[in-house]
C-alpha cells in the first residue's frame, strides 16, 4: 500500500516538473518571438509601445501575487514604480560630459544648486543604481508592510492606508523643486553606458531587456506560486485566522510577498523610464494605482498569464481609442471596465478557464440528455438495470 502511494506521489510529481517544463519553453519561445520576430514586423513607434506596456506587465506580476494570491488589495504601488523611475533617471542625469562646464543636472543651476546633494552621488554607479531601483523600493515595501501588517490590519483598510501613502509621497516628491524638479520630474535624457539613449539601437536593446525580465519575472512568480509557499498565501487570502490557528504567523510571509512586489514594481518602473524619456511625480498618481489593479482585474485574479494579458489588453485599447476618438476615448475606457466588471467577473483567464471551456463543449462536443436525472442516480434503479443486463447476457 505504502508503495502505491508512494507511486503516485512520484508520478505526480513528475508530471507537475513535465508541465512547469512545458511551461518554461512556452515562455522561452515567446520571448524569443518577441525579441527576434516583432521588431521586424513594428514600427519603432509600435515597438517602443510594446516595450513599455511589457514593462508594466511586470508590475501588474506583483500586483497579482499580493491581491490575486495572498488576498491583499494594495492602491498605492504607483509609490514603488516612481522610485524605480526615479533610481535609473537620477543615474543617466549625472551621466555629463566632462566639457559641459558643470557636474550638476542642469536643473539644479535653474534653482542655484552649487553642489551635488550627497543622497545623489551613490547613483552615479550603474550597479548601484541598478540594485537601487529595486533594493530601495522592496526595502520600502517591507517598512510599510511590517508596520501594517503586525498591527493585523488589513481589508479595506490596508487599501486605504497604502492610497493614503500614495498622497504623502505624491506631495513630498512634487514639492522638491531644487532636489528632484518636483512637478516636471526628470527628463531630457542623454547617454547610458556610454549610448545615447535615444538611439533606436538602445530602444532596441531596453525592449529586449525587458522581454527578458518580464519572462524572468514570471518565472519567479510562477515559482512562488507553486509550491508550499504559494498554497500558504493562497490560505492566508482565503482563511488568515485559520492559518494562525495552525501555528503560522502570516505577519513574516505578507511582509516579504509585498517587499517582492514592490521590488518588482520598481524594476517596472525603470524599464517603463528607460523607454518613455521621462519619470515625474505623476507616476505616483491614485489614479495610476489604481489602473494596475485593474489591468489584473481585467486578465483574471491568481492568474499569472492574466496579469500580463491584461495589462496587454487594457494599455493597447487606451491607445487605439485614444488614437480614433481623442475627444471621447475616456468614456469608450469606462464602458470596456463597466463591461469587465459585470460580463466577466473573473476577467478573461476566468472566464476562458471556466465557462469559456464549457461552452465549447456543448458547442462541440454532444451531451446525452437526461429525462430524468433522479433515476439515473437511484441505487435502486442501478441493481435493476445491471439485472435486467445480466439476464439478457444469459439468454
């Protein structure tokens, strides 16, 4: 008996390692359509478009892993992809040519600035900055969330504490005119490493970074997820009082699940920078908060494919319709959420998982019909049918 159960353990573990496999060259072959086949089909406007909206599918990743599957509904991570903006733009502005006749970002000089403030100068290495953007906010994250989160606060009430959040930094960061160009945030980039970053050839080379690091990220994800660990967050979002019962404390676990997720909302944030020229306090917005939760929405909470999707999904139709109808584009959005929210309540992975498969079937596939479904399931019926089958063979 024991070998028995050990048997199928085995199988099924191999099976599970045969399916993440699977998975892993799905993925494989997808970034590699991405990178070698898109740009040859785009245009340079189109690609750098793709670019950044795979670089928001990274952080939509994050948002799925502390909403989808730990149950926690954060309105405040636009706080964490500012800061990875703001990491890599502080480092590409320090970038100055020696002939310039000065070692400042030229908006300092506009305010008097004489020498560089000393929270700036460990930015000028690329390796620092690169950790940085996403170091300070996962360092970030885990403050907030082991404040939050030993005082067992959560629900609505963390949403409200993390959008609450959100307007602190906000008005921090727009109002540091001289340290960080407040308002108009940082902009007018030069060279990285040496290359103009301009350059269709470095645009090239950040879409192609981050392809590599949205498949990385999922991978992550999908290794978080798929274990002991993501069945405990998974209890955590469905019973956390049950999970403290049996002896766990999910205070540790939900302060390191947000710390990833804010981590990954910064990597977001500076590939997002890379490939749009510009980070301003405005990516610390409610309203770009909450537009993560929704691309995650729209896909299918607990859905790592539907974050992404999502993310594709609503960015791509904000800029079709903000294309065709610039004057009414806005209404043409709200009407795409209403329709989510009510139709597809568990967004397009849900649906296509669930009721979408079942369709097909009656679709496709004939069901016998079933008069009365009572007797079909009667004991009594059953021993009579196997009878009068028996008696048939008989004779």
């Amino acid at each position: 008996m024991l070998d028995l159960v050990l048997g199928r353990g085995i199988r099924k573990k191999g099976r599970g390692r045969k399916l993440l496999l699977l998975e892993a060259a799905v993925v494989g072959a997808i970034a590699l359509l991405l990178i070698l086949i898109m740009p040859l089909m785009l245009s340079d406007f189109r690609l750098n478009l793709l670019g950044r909206f795979l670089a928001l599918a990274i952080a939509a990743l994050g948002i799925d892993l502390i909403w989808g599957y730990t149950g926690m509904l954060s309105l405040g991570h636009g706080v964490f992809f500012a800061l990875g903006g703001y990491v890599i733009a502080m480092h590409i502005k320090l970038q100055i040519p020696a002939d310039a006749g000065t070692q400042l970002p030229e908006f300092m000089s506009l305010y008097g600035v004489t020498e560089l403030p000393w929270f700036w100068q460990p930015f000028d290495s690329f390796f620092f900055a690169t950790a940085a953007m996403v170091i300070i906010p996962a360092i970030l994250g885990a403050i907030m969330g082991y404040l939050v989160f030993r005082n067992r606060i959560r629900g609505v009430y963390f949403s409200i504490l993390t959008q609450a959040a959100t307007i602190v930094f906000f008005n921090f960061f727009n109002g540091q005119q001289k340290l960080i160009n407040g308002t108009n945030g940082l902009t007018s980039f030069k060279t990285i490493l040496g290359a103009r970053v301009n350059d269709s050839k470095t645009q090239l080379a950040f879409y192609a970074i981050t392809v590599l690091l949205l498949a990385a990220t999922y991978a992550l994800c999908r290794w978080l997820t798929s274990g002991r660990f993501g069945r405990l967050l998974v209890a955590i979002r469905d019973d956390e009082s049950r999970v403290r019962f049996t002896g766990y404390n999910p205070t540790g676990y939900k302060v390191l699940v947000f710390a990833i997720s804010a981590g990954l909302a910064g990597l977001a944030g500076a590939m997002f920078t890379l490939q749009t020229g510009i980070i301003s306090p405005k990516a610390m917005d409610i309203a770009f908060s909450i537009e993560m939760v929704i691309w995650v929405a729209v896909g299918g909470r607990a859905s790592l494919v539907g974050a992404v999707l999502g993310t594709l999904i609503v960015n791509y139709g904000k800029s079709l319709l903000s294309e065709q109808f610039p004057q009414v584009w806005l209404f043409f959005q709200g009407a795409l959420f209403l329709l989510v929210v009510t139709v597809l309540p568990n967004g397009v992975v849900g649906w296509l998982r669930f009721q979408g498969l079942e369709k097909v079937r009656a679709i496709f596939l004939e069901k016998p019909v079933v008069t009365y479904p009572s007797l079909e399931s009667d004991p009594e019926v059953q021993r009579e049918r196997e009878l009068l089958e028996n008696d048939t063979i008989d004779d």
